[in-house]
C-alpha cells in the first residue's frame, strides 16, 4: 500500500513539476490596458529604486548596508530598527531582484495609480510593504529559525499588494507576457486573472520550502492588496478622457460606456471586453 502511495505522489509530481517551471517561466512585458492619466508616482518610484540600487552598486554591495537598512525579523519584532520596514522596500540584492519588480511595478502600477489616484496610491504603497514585511518577519520568527537573523530586502511585498488590486480591479485586462511554448518563446497576450492567479499559486507552493525569497512577504502583501481594492474609497470617474474630447455617462436605457477606458460596452455586461474592468455603469 505504502509503495502505491509512493508511486502516486511520483507520478502527480512528475505532472505538476513541469506546470510549475512553465509557469514560473512567464514573464510580463505590458498589458492592453491604457491609464487615463500620467502614472508619476509608479515613474517615480522606478527611478528612486534605480538610484538607490546604482548606490548600493557603488558601495559594493556592503553587508552593513543590508544588515541597517534591511528588514531583520527578530529584530523588528522586538521593536527596534523598525525604519527597515520602510527602507527595505528601497532596496536589492542583485540586478535581476530589481529588474523583476520594476518590470511589474512598470506593467502594474500604472492602472491601479490611475484607480486610487496619486496620493492614495503612494501611501497605499507603503500599507502594502510594510504589512507584508510584518507578515514576512511573524513567520520567520516563529517558524523560520535561522531566517529570523537574515536582512529582507526588496519591494516585492509593496508591489503584490499592487497585483491584488489589479486583480480586483481589472481581471479580465490582457497581460502580454513572454511564454514559453515547447522549445520555443513566443510573446501572447494572458488574462490578468490567469497570469496573477498562477504567479499567486506559486507563491504558496514556493513558500513550504527552503528558499532565500521572503514568499510570505509576497503573499502578506498580495492579500492586504486584495483586501484593501474591494473595500477602500475609489478616486471618482467623472468623467473619462479618450484623447482631446470626453466621454459622460449615458443615459440608464442606452448602451454605456466603461468608466474607465470609456468604451460602448453590452448594457449588462459584468465586464468590459476592451480594458478588463470590473466596474461598468
């Protein structure tokens, strides 16, 4: 009986490895979905963790720097250098840690800036990293030994608050992404509720393991993202710009226009077709 079992936990891995390398293969280049405004907070962004990642480049990647500026869980825990929560967001460990999260940040941030506005956005930002580091720093230092005494750095958990927004908000936008396909790359454009649904599932899995990614960061700040888009004020769409002119809600008895990209939608369509959004009215 015990060998059955064996031979099925085998034969399930066998299968279920093989998704999870191509899932964690796809990686997003932009998505269908145009911002009605400048996204200058998510420019700004980019560009402070570009300088400060040149600094640390120029410092040679310091150990102090990590150890003062780096979320320490047992320490932040204890109450002490609780700056880090705030300062780890800023930075890397290496040049492809900050070439992923901008990419996302760039592919991502702009959309949901756009929904909460400038100023809600940036501090939103930073509920997003500093709940998921907190998150991050309980579980180390319960259940993670030795990794309670290890620097986490990264603004991985601010930006997954940022994917469960999107989530929310758009799940339906097409994420044109780099996929895999047999031996060849080819470029295709993916649900948003596809692409983050699979990138949240590997987080879980990922998480169980022995890894030097702070998983639960990820997952901490992907949730409270999700909390936060189905439950806080949203900036109000007036009115939506489509180049010079704009576009004002039509009557209840004809066809209306998404309030976000402003396009003719079907009268009860739950979604709309051209940006992937959830609220129509």
């Amino acid at each position: 009986m015990d060998y059955c079992k064996h031979e099925t936990i085998l034969y399930v891995s066998s299968i279920v490895e093989p998704v999870i390398s191509w899932c964690d293969e796809v990686f997003p280049l932009y998505d269908e979905n145009k911002s009605r405004t400048r996204p200058i907070v998510t420019w700004a962004l980019i560009v402070v963790n570009g300088l400060v990642f040149y600094w640390e480049f120029m410092q040679g990647f310091n150990l102090s720097i990590f150890l003062t500026f780096g979320e320490v869980p047992a320490l932040v825990l204890q109450g002490k250098q609780l700056h880090s929560l705030v300062t780890s967001m800023f930075l890397h460990g290496d040049f492809w840690h900050i070439l992923g999260n901008m990419v996302f940040l760039f592919v991502f941030g702009d959309n949901v800036e756009d929904r909460f506005g400038h100023i809600k956005f940036i501090l939103l930002y930073f509920v997003f990293g500093i709940g998921g580091g907190l998150i991050h720093s309980i579980v180390a230092v319960m259940f993670g030994g030795s990794d309670a005494f290890i620097p986490a750095v990264g603004a991985s958990a601010a930006i997954s608050g940022i994917l469960g927004a999107y989530l929310v908000f758009f799940p339906r936008a097409k994420i044109v992404s780099v996929v895999p396909s047999f031996v060849f790359v080819r470029v295709a454009p993916v649900p948003a509720w596809v692409f983050i649904g699979f990138w949240f599932i590997l987080q879980l899995l990922y998480s169980g393991g022995a890894t030097s990614v702070a998983y639960m960061a990820h997952i901490g700040g992907f949730l409270i993202g999700l909390i936060v888009a189905k439950t806080v004020r949203l900036k109000p769409p007036a009115r939506t710009k489509v180049g010079r002119s704009s576009i004002q809600s039509p009557p209840r008895f004809m066809t209306p226009h998404c309030e976000y990209c402003g396009k003719l939608v079907p009268y009860n369509a739950l979604f709309c077709p051209n940006c992937g959004s959830r609220r129509v009215r």
